[in-house]
C-alpha cells in the first residue's frame, strides 16, 4: 500500500485549471413566465413546454422538453455521522422537473431549467448574453428574478495554466510509458453514437455548512448544476449523469491547502476510499474555499483512467450557471480537451475551454478534435452503459415499486393522498381489493372476460382479466410458422414480409424490389447492403442470403423524414431504381431496414439473423387438432381458446361469466366467434 501511495502521490501528470476572473450580476429584473399554449405552425409536439419571458429589453419564448436520466435513480447519497463513519442514504429524487430546450428565433441559445422547487431555475443563453433565472421566494403571482451575468473583460493579467508544449509532449510520453490509454483496436464499442458519462460529486464541509447543513438543499443545488452540464455537452452528443453524491458532513476527508496538492491528495484518497465503493467515469470535488485566481484544477485525459479521473472545483458563490461552466470546463480536461488558442473557434466570442471565466454555451473546434481524439483512443468506458450489478438499490415503502410485503406502493405522503387505494405504509385501504394492474379498476378486481390486452396484429392473441388477479394474464402471441397475409409466416409476434416493410419506410404506394436489385446492393458487403455486422465488418450476403439482408423497395414516390443518422440511398439496376435505408454502427435506434426475422425468403424457408433457413422443424406438441379447431396454439404450446369456446374439449359454448384456465381467457361476447384455422 506505501508503495503505491508513493507512486500515486509522486506520479507526474498533466494538469489544468480554470483562472479567476470577476464575475458579477446586473441588477435583476422581475418577471412572470406565462405559458404559451398554442403558436400556429411552430406548436410543438406533445413533451414541450413554452413559456414568454420578459427581459431584457424584449420578450423571449423559451421552448423546453424534459430531460430524463439526469439523476441515477436511485441516487445513493452518503454522509458522515458524527463518529465519523460512513453513512449511505437513497432518497427520492425526482425525474421529471429538469428541462433543457432553446430559446425561439436565436440559433446560438440554450436553456437549462429545472422546476422542482416550484418555479424556474437555471439559465438562459441567448447568443453571447446569459441570464440566470430563479423563483421569488413565497410569491404568490408566480414571479421570478432574472440576472444577467456579465464579465469584466478589463481584469488582467487573466492568469492559465502552466502547462508548457514541452510538459505536455513529456507527459504524453509518460502515458504511453505507464500504458494508461486503450487504443481503438482493443475496444470494439468505440464508434457508438451514444456516450454516458457516470458523474460523482463529492461536496466538501464548508459547502455544506454554507447551505445550512442541509443535506437536501445541497443535494438540489448538485442536481440543478449537472443539469447544466449535461445541456452544454449535449451537442458533443455526451449525456453527463449523476449517479452517486458524497457530502463531507462532518469535516474535510483531506487537507486544501494548495490546488494542486489537493487535486492530488483527492486522487489518492479517491483510490483508497471510493474507486470501489462507487465506481465512476468521473468524481469531482466541489469545495468552498478561494485559491487566489484558480477556480479549478483536472487531470488531462483522466476520464476512465482510476485514480487520476477527478478534478477539483470551487464553488464559492450562488451563481448555479458560473458554477457549471466551472465543471464543465474541468470535465472538458478530464475529456482530453486543453487551453483554447488564438486559433480555436466558436459561434460565440469565447468558447468553454478559454483559458479564463467567462460566459459562453459553446465548444471550440480545437475542443470538438481533442475530445474525440481521446474519446477514441481512452474513452472506452463513456459507451458502456451502467452495469445493473454496479446500481445499489434499497427496498423500502415509498420508491413507487411494489416490493416483497408490500400490496401497494404509491409513494409519498403527497402522492399518497391522491391515490384511491392504497395507504402511505404500502397497505390496501380498506374496502380496496387491489391498487394497480390492467386487471384492477376503481379498486377492484375486474371480471373475468374484461380485455386486458388488446391483438395488436393477425400474429398476437388477446388477453383477458380471469377474475382473481389484478395483473392481465401473461402475453402470448399466436405459434411461429402459422401463415398469415401475403403467404407470410407469423414469427414472434409478427407477420413479416418485404413488401409491408417498404411501405412503411416509404409509403402505401412503395413495395419489395425485384431480386435483381438484393442480388446487386446485398452482396457489396456495405453499410447499405450487407447480411449482418462481424466486428467492424460488414458481411456480403451469400447468393442464397441475399432477401434476407437489407430491404430494398420499388415505386418510391416520396422520400420518408428518418430520423437522425438515417440515410436514404438509390441504386439503379437495368430499368429499375433500387431504394433502401443504412443502418451504420452506433446508431441507437432501431433498424427500419435490415429484412425482418420470419420474413418469407423462399419455399417453407423465413429470414432468420440474415439467413435464409428451412423452416423444417421438430413435430410441435400443439397442433390445430389439438385444440378441436376451436382454438389456435399459442407460442407457449397451449391452447388459445376462440372466443365463446371453453377448454379442454371444446364442446360447448360458455357465458361470459364462466372461468377458463389462464391460458384460455374467456372472451366477453360469446357469440363474437373469431377463427385462425379453417
């Protein structure tokens, strides 16, 4: 332990810091948001919010949509009792009270709110201007103060890190030495679209103090700042999470005599005491305390690489906003980002990594290359989502998750009070049968023949409340190899073939291409034709394969709006034009394009994993027979009986009022027959 202690403590290591300018307020301007509920051709879709706010000289409307995954939930909280020892808490943490969005008609704007205190608070940027709102305390009219925040440009010298060319080529030597980076070709991941950064937020004993030793204030305040974070890296396509908070209640775990010596010291400490407990991509120190001109000090390329992916903050006055440029430009480091020069760009006059404070929204270009140049070669764990085994999760009454004894779990006291059923100590009330389910209504258990689950398509089955359960009986769907429209085959809930496939990519009119056009675009082995991904490489279909590769469509008179990273390509074979989509790697959403699994590719033959195979298959123990006609098997190998029909022979007709076995749910209208099988 001594010797790695040494070599921690004595290990070189690029570092950069944040200098000191003075920041200040203008004075406030009170204002009432009023909510815009309708605005002609720009309304927005159902999930925004947009609100008119008055400053500045002139009237702005303010557009914003939730941001989910803010905060890990749940959120493990840890502090210190007054014996020094470690105390874990997970208090609740709300989900849906934090905002990001723009501002109408400025391209260069951002907004980063939060409403779980009651009203608005966070910022607004509109180009080179920045405004901090918050919520007048205990006004009645819904009013708020709003700041402008201004920098003084006549501070100087404005102090930046030491860091010479020289000192940074040594230290890049160094890494490569210690063996600290992966390279690209060790980590298969690295051309995912999606990045997660894991965040953990360690808050030092006088910041606590300042917010009145009130652990839930200084726990919003924590929030409401990554808020801000995860807005400014949005466009770096960098989702920035909480996932873990540690507040040195009872006195400082290391000494803050000097930045640079504390940032190591935390790092240290880190190894020793956190790196396992709770595992990060980044932990930062927020502290209260001013060391001259720095505001902040982060090891370079530090993210991933325990112990060294930390930085240190001083977070000494109210401003949530200055504060959050703060962190992020620390991050930016952590990311591999250094000192913009005079030759790095941004739409606004400063850019975040301007080497002194200053108010902006944007990464320069010099910042956008660096971070995806370490992003590529030591990123690794930015595209690994959270491990479940990693998430600690306490059961208790009141996390809304009904859990071993408990009937019922509403929540809060206040969310309590609202719920008809169910008592804040996760018990029925009286009188009530149960308090949630498709089967439960007003408090009760439905009858049995009541739908609980509608037939989505001519491949699912429906399902019925039995009478005892408040939970709708377990999803079935009609049994692979069944054949449906088209001469298709239901497989997996679906009925699958090429030519519904076209059509919804490309409209009613669209249909499946000739063979000609999969035979020419599915065995060029690219991302618009290929059978599947082995590592980095796309694999060229086989001859017999080539239906089963991407979907390639003909007759296209519109060209569909796809969503982001969607390209629409066009391949001209003879007289035909060939249409079709590409799915590169890294795209998190699904692929409209690859041909279905089930899809009809030949003679009693379906597309499975983009091969072409028989459909041969061991003798079933559920057959039409089975059932007497009367019934359709079902993917678990039993009967699914048609509605008015009662097992196990079928006989006769039942009321409504009858129970069938859970696996035969009673329809409601005996005489509404519906056959599968002729």
């Amino acid at each position: 332990s001594f010797l790695l202690l040494c070599q921690y403590s004595c290990l070189p290591w690029k570092f950069q810091g944040f200098s000191a300018d003075e920041c200040y307020f203008s004075s406030p301007e009170l204002v009432i948001p009023l909510k815009v509920t309708g605005w002609g051709r720009n309304a927005k879709v159902p999930g925004w919010l947009s609100y008119s706010l008055r400053f500045g000289g002139q009237r702005h409307i303010a557009h914003m949509k939730v941001k989910k995954f803010l905060v890990s939930r749940p959120l493990p909280v840890f502090t210190y009792t007054d014996q020094r020892s470690l105390h874990q808490d997970q208090p609740f943490v709300p989900d849906d009270c934090y905002y990001h969005g723009y501002v109408e008609g400025v391209p260069n704007s951002l907004v980063a709110l939060s409403t779980c205190s009651g009203g608005f608070r966070g910022i607004l940027q509109i180009n080179d201007l920045a405004y901090e709102i918050e919520p007048v305390r205990f006004s009645k009219t819904f009013e708020h103060w709003v700041y402008r925040l201004d920098v003084d440009d006549t501070q100087f010298p404005r102090m930046r890190c030491g860091l010479t060319e020289e000192e940074i080529a040594r230290q890049l030597e160094l890494q490569e030495l210690h063996n600290f980076t992966l390279t690209q070709s060790s980590y298969t991941g690295w051309w995912t679209h999606l990045r997660l950064l894991e965040l953990v937020v360690i808050v030092d004993n006088l910041r606590f103090v300042h917010s009145g030793s009130n652990v839930s204030v200084v726990q919003n305040d924590i929030a409401n700042v990554v808020n801000i974070i995860n807005s400014l890296y949005h466009p770096l396509e960098l989702d920035v999470t909480l996932t873990g908070l540690e507040i040195w209640t009872e006195g400082n775990q290391i000494a803050t005599v000097t930045m640079d010596k504390m940032l190591e010291d935390f790092a240290i400490w880190k190894f020793f005491n956190l790196d396992n407990r709770l595992p990060h991509d980044a932990a930062h120190l927020f502290i209260k305390k001013s060391f001259g001109m720095q505001l902040g000090l982060s090891y370079v390329a530090g993210v991933c690489q325990y112990p060294l992916n930390c930085g240190t903050d001083v977070f000494e006055d109210e401003s949530l906003y200055d504060f959050g440029l703060i962190v992020t430009h620390e991050l930016g480091h952590n990311l591999g980002m250094l000192h913009d020069t005079q030759f790095c760009v941004c739409e606004l006059q400063y850019c975040i990594m301007f080497p002194s404070r200053t108010v902006t929204s944007k990464f320069s270009n010099c910042s956008y290359g660096e971070f995806w140049d370490n992003v590529m070669r030591n990123g690794f764990c930015l595209y690994s989502a959270p491990d479940p085994e990693r998430i600690i999760r306490i059961k208790y009454c009141g996390n809304l998750a009904v859990e071993e004894g408990e009937e019922c779990d509403c929540g809060t006291i206040a969310q309590c009070t609202r719920d008809p059923c169910c008592l804040p100590d996760c018990t029925l009330k009286p009188g009530a049968a149960c308090a949630f389910g498709s089967c439960c209504r007003k408090c009760k258990v439905s009858s049995a023949g009541t739908l609980c689950r509608k037939q989505i398509n001519e491949c699912d089955l429906p399902e019925w409340c039995n009478g005892t359960s408040h939970q709708c009986p377990e999803d079935v769907y009609v049994q692979d190899g069944v054949p449906c429209s088209d001469g298709a085959y239901c497989y997996k809930k679906r009925c699958a073939d090429r030519d519904g496939q076209c059509r919804e990519i490309f409209g009613r009119d669209a249909r499946s291409a000739s063979q000609r056009c999969y035979e020419e675009v599915n065995t060029q082995g690219d991302r618009f034709g290929h059978c599947g991904v082995s590592d980095t490489v796309y694999i060229k279909c086989a001859v017999a394969d080539i239906l089963c590769g991407r979907v390639q469509c003909a007759n296209v008179g519109v060209i569909p709006n796809l969503k982001e990273h969607s390209t629409v390509h066009q391949f001209h074979v003879n007289d035909t034009t060939c249409w079709g989509t590409d799915y590169h790697m890294g795209m998190s959403i699904p692929d409209i394009g690859q041909v279905r699994d089930g899809t009809r590719c030949g003679q009693k033959k379906i597309c499975v994993h983009s091969r072409c195979v028989s459909m041969v298959r061991e003798p079933q123990a559920c057959q039409p027979e089975t059932c007497h006609m009367k019934g359709v098997c079902n993917n678990k190998q039993e009967c699914h009986c048609n509605p008015g029909w009662a097992p196990p022979y079928f006989g006769d007709a039942i009321q409504p009022s009858h129970s069938l076995s859970s696996t035969s749910p009673p329809a409601p209208n005996p005489f509404q027959h519906q056959t599968l099988f002729q």
